[in-house]
C-alpha cells in the first residue's frame, strides 16, 4: 500500500480489500442469520429441505448433541456445511466428523478416531510417518462398537451421516444405532445408549503423564497413540484419561486415582483383569463390596442453568466424597470456561472437562473475550486505515 501513488487510490483499495473482506466473513462462511444460500442459483440439497430437516432436528430432546459427517469432496463439503447450520438454527448442539478418506471403507480404529474433532497443536508429518499405523484391521462389528464408544463418550445422541462407509458401520449394530430419518443422502441415527451432558463419576481419572509442561507435548498425545487392547480395556472399564505433566499431577494428587507413563498402562489394566477374575473365584462375595459398588455408579447430573455463558449445578444430598467430586462435562465445542470456585480444569483425550470440585454447589462461566477482541479490531482496523488516508490525503494536499 505505502508503493502506491499519493490521491484516492489507496482510499479505493482500502475501500475494495473491506468488502472483500465483508464477502469472506459475511457471505462464504454460513451463520443462521445470513441465509445466503437462498440467493443462490443451484443450492445445496439440504437448503431446499431446510424446513423439513429443522422439523426432524426440533423432534430430538431440547440441548441434545448432533454429529453430522462433513465430507472432503467440494460439494459434499458445501452440502454437510449447511447440515450444521440448520442444526444449530433447530437449537441443538453439533460437532462435525470430518471424512478424511478417500476410499470407499474404514478398515482400522485410527481411522474412526481420526473423525472426531481434535483440540490443540496437530502432530508433525515427520512424526506421524514415523508413528505409522500400528492398528490392525477390524470388523465392521468392532469398528461399529468403537464409533459408539466415541460417539457416547462425547455426550452424542444423534449422528447424521453421508457417506455409504459410515452409514454401513452404523447399519451392522442395530442394537446400539437406530434409523430415524432418511432423506436423500443423509440419514439420522439415534444412540440407543448414550452419556450424559454433565456426570459425577464413579471414578477419578488416571493422569497420563506425557514429558514436559507444555501444551504442545499434552495436545500431540492422542486416543489413535494408545494401543488397541489399551483402548478396548479404557471403554470396558470405562475409564477416563488425562494428559498430564509430572509436576500437574504432584501439584494436584487428589485430582486422580493414579498416574502411569503410556507405557506401564498395559500393566495397570492386566492388573485390573486379574483382580476381576479373584473376585469371581471366591467362594462367598463380600456383601459389603457389592453394596459399595452399586453406590458408586457414576450418576448423571441435572444442571439448575445451562446457557451460553454459565452453567450451574448442585449435587445431591446423598453424594459423599472425603476431598473432591470428580465431575465430566460432555461438551462440543472448545471454548474458555472457568470454575468459580477455582480449582484447576483438565482436558480428557476425548476433549473433555475435567475437575474436582469441592462444593456440591458449584459455577462454570465461559469468558469469550476472544470473540469481543476479534470483533472490536474487526472495526477498528478499517477506520484507522480510511483515517489514516484522510490524513495522508490532506497532508498532500495542504
């Protein structure tokens, strides 16, 4: 710009870049506002059915969180984008499962993993040849199993999917997905069994303690890093891991049940199995650890405000904890949220919250500071440039 020659020519290309700029952020990316795709000449399949697919959406319990497939190819791209639009206007959450794969099946867990929504710094391609895809090849039953395991972990109740390979996984276990809805290409599965919104667990997670304090070393380590038997063990005994550094977990003990390398994880769920098996050996069950066991079942819990800025909560009479109560808070989406009471806040590998809370009665606020940061220099950035013309302008002309 400084290159340019003195006059309205810098004033015309500021004036020409700002409404480019309108048509990047306004126009090409969809909100439940714009309704641009109306304006357009061939519309998408899901736009012309809006009406319809909203009904659909408005039928599923109030809050409830839809996975919709988003597809590589362009135009299914543009297609599975306004799926989300229009659930989000039917005022239900969504999270995306991005179709990465070409071929027509997925054959390996990495590859239903990789679905899934991923939060913090992405691996080096350096690091993810040398890593390799050490996952066998599975079933359609047992990748049908491990898609539920995600899905439910997440809080999902519904998965709205595209592609022939997906809605074949789904089709195999009639017993865990059932057909809602079908129109045209997308078809809506319901969960026949999913996890709460918000859920005192049963259990402390186990702190996976990665090397270093830094974020990055946290985010890289991921579910496809663990092993397969690791990982059908994690969903059979329904445990919760979170990447921690050393001096986290030693700051934070009461936190966790435990803390164990990557490594050693194989040791600690063999020991779990054989423990299992002694318990069923003995001649006469221990009431008393039966009763225990009942008690301690995770338990779902019914937040008293749930909006866009806070969510509130007050435990039951009947829980009991000596320090903390672990609590998880399925959500799809990644913003900053803090507790009031101040304790610290984890991220699962699943992507989910994490924290001990030691009242019964407790406030999780979201600061969006980003978006009124974003915004105000969204604002500010052309009236200092048209200003700063204008002075240019009357400089050279005096």
């Amino acid at each position: 710009m400084k290159n340019l020659p003195p006059g309205k020519w810098k004033l015309w290309t500021g004036l020409i870049l700002f409404v480019l700029g309108l048509y990047r952020f306004i126009i090409t990316i969809p909100g439940p506002s714009t309704g641009i795709e109306s304006l357009s000449i061939n519309p998408s399949p899901v736009w012309r059915q809006k009406e319809e697919w909203i009904r659909v959406f408005e039928k599923t319990s109030y809050g409830a969180l839809i996975a919709s497939e988003e597809m590589t190819e362009e135009y299914s791209s543009r297609d599975s984008r306004w799926v989300s639009v229009l659930i989000r206007q039917a005022v239900r959450r969504n999270i995306t499962l991005q179709n990465r794969f070409e071929h027509s099946f997925f054959s390996s867990a990495e590859e239903i993993i990789r679905l899934f929504p991923r939060q913090g710094f992405k691996p080096s391609l350096r690091n993810e040849e040398k890593r390799g895809n050490f996952h066998s090849i599975r079933t359609e039953e047992k990748l049908s199993e491990l898609f539920l395991n995600l899905l439910s972990e997440r809080g999902v109740s519904y998965v709205l999917l595209r592609s022939d390979a997906l809605n074949r996984i789904v089709a195999v276990s009639p017993q865990w997905f059932s057909m809602v809805y079908k129109k045209g290409k997308w078809t809506l599965w319901k969960l026949n069994s999913s996890r709460p919104f918000m859920e005192l667990l049963s259990q402390k997670p186990i702190a996976l303690l990665t090397e270093g304090d830094s974020l990055q070393k946290k985010s890289e380590f991921r579910l496809e890093n663990l092993p397969e038997p690791i990982l059908d063990f994690k969903f059979q005994w329904n445990i919760s891991l979170v990447p921690v550094s050393k001096e986290e977990f030693e700051s934070n003990k009461i936190f966790f049940s435990g803390a164990y390398e990557a490594s050693q994880l194989h040791f600690y769920f063999q020991k779990r199995v054989e423990e299992g098996i002694d318990k069923k050996n003995e001649r006469k069950p221990d009431t008393r650890k039966e009763k225990n066991a009942q008690i301690s079942l995770s338990s779902e819990i019914d937040p008293l405000v749930w909006n866009d800025s806070e969510i509130k909560w007050e435990l039951s009479k009947e829980a009991e904890s000596d320090v903390c109560f672990p609590i998880l808070i399925r959500s799809g989406f990644f913003p900053i949220w803090e507790l009031v009471s101040g304790e610290k806040i984890y991220r699962t590998l699943e992507g989910q919250f994490y924290f001990c809370s030691t009242e019964k009665r407790n406030k999780f606020v979201f600061y969006d500071i980003r978006t009124y940061l974003i915004t105000l220099i969204q604002f500010l950035l052309p009236l200092l440039f048209f200003g700063t013309t204008f002075l240019t302008h009357r400089k050279i002309s005096n």
